[in-house]
C-alpha cells in the first residue's frame, strides 16, 4: 500500500523530532525529509506545534485504546496487571521515536495543546491506578506505597524503548513477560506469579497500531 503525503510528513517528523528534537528541527528539514516542498508541507500539517501535538495525541490515544482493549473483561487484578505491564513494553520497545517524542518535548507545547496531551496521559496511567487499588482491595496486592509503585513501573517499563533491541539475548514476548513478573513482584502480589497472555497483547497491539 502507497504511504501518503500526510503520512510520510508524520514519519518524518516522528524521526526529526527524535532525534533533533522540536525547536531542533526546521521546516525545510521536515519537508526535506518527507520529500516534499515547503509549501505543500503546510497542507499537511498546519504549524509545526499543531504536528507535534498531532503525533502526542495520536499515539497516546492509541495507547489507551490499546490498554483498555487488553484488559476489557478481566476481573483478576494480576493478570490486568500484567496486560497492562506487557502491553506497554511490547509498544514502547516497537515505537521508540514516538516514546521520545511524546516523553521530551510535552514541555514545549503551549497550554492549550499541552492540556489535551496531558488528559491522555493521565487517563492511561488511571488504568494503572485503578488496577493497583482493585488488587489491593482484593487482598492480590502488597505495597504501602500504591502510587509511587505505579509511577516506578511505568518509568521502568517505558525506559526499554530507550535499549530495547531484537538483536538482544531476549525475545519482546521473553522480555514483555518478565517485565509483568518483575512487576507483580513490586506489588506484592503472592506467589507462583505467571505472565499474562501474551497473544492477547500482541494482538492488540497489532489492531491498534498495525503488525510489526
């Protein structure tokens, strides 16, 4: 299938913006790179700060789309958990540019556009919290500190796009399921721990954001 001329500015902005970061980067480097000229790349995207709201609200978007596919129907807090663990790794190991993107440059944003970003995000770590404090009440859970955990393993969990790599010792779905042990582990959650379903993760993350 043909990659259109919206598509392709998208791309090149998610590598720029990766790598050059947002002020980094210029109007004739994004056009330059999605190989365009600089007038039409305007059809495609607005100002600079519309397309880089545009690729945070996007991916975001698709994360919480994926996370509440993953875990819709499962009352068990561990095994929500670890969907919710071995989702984010598989995505964030897949997409590392988009990770960075959306990680580093919220800040240059302006109010406006940073609330809408932000509202994502904290919609998508509220699934988190609301699984930690379900294995809580439950009896599943052991930690006297609910929050800070949720914060430790989602920095833990997204740090494996910054060296996450398929030529390693581990396989994603190895790493993906070890993540989710590691973090019922930091929970308290009682042992045997096991790690989630695996094709249910692969899969939606392939629904959400196409096959690898």
């Amino acid at each position: 299938m043909a990659v259109t001329s919206g598509e392709r500015v998208r791309r090149a902005a998610v590598k720029l913006f990766a790598a050059k970061g947002f002020h980094g980067t210029g109007i004739r480097d994004l056009a330059q790179e999605a190989q365009l000229s600089s007038a039409s790349l305007y059809h495609y995207m607005g100002t600079k700060e519309d397309l880089l709201a545009g690729i945070m609200r996007d991916s975001l978007g698709r994360l919480l789309t994926g996370a509440e596919r993953a875990v819709a129907g499962v009352t068990d807090p561990a095994e929500r958990m670890g969907r919710l663990v071995a989702l984010h790794v598989i995505t964030h190991a897949r997409r590392p540019e988009e990770t960075k993107v959306v990680d580093d440059e919220v800040r240059v944003l302006s109010s406006g556009a940073r609330r809408a970003v932000v509202e994502l995000r904290d919609a998508y770590e509220r699934l988190w919290g609301e699984t930690i404090e379900a294995g809580l009440r439950a009896g599943a859970f052991h930690t006297p500190r609910p929050e800070v955990t949720r914060k430790a393993l989602l920095e833990m969990c997204g740090g494996v796009a910054r060296w996450y790599s398929a030529r390693g010792a581990l396989s994603l779905d190895e790493l993906a399921g070890h993540y989710a042990v590691l973090a019922l582990r930091a929970l308290g959650a009682r042992e045997p721990l096991a790690a989630p379903d695996l094709d249910v993760c692969r899969a939606v993350v392939a629904s959400v954001w196409g096959p690898a």
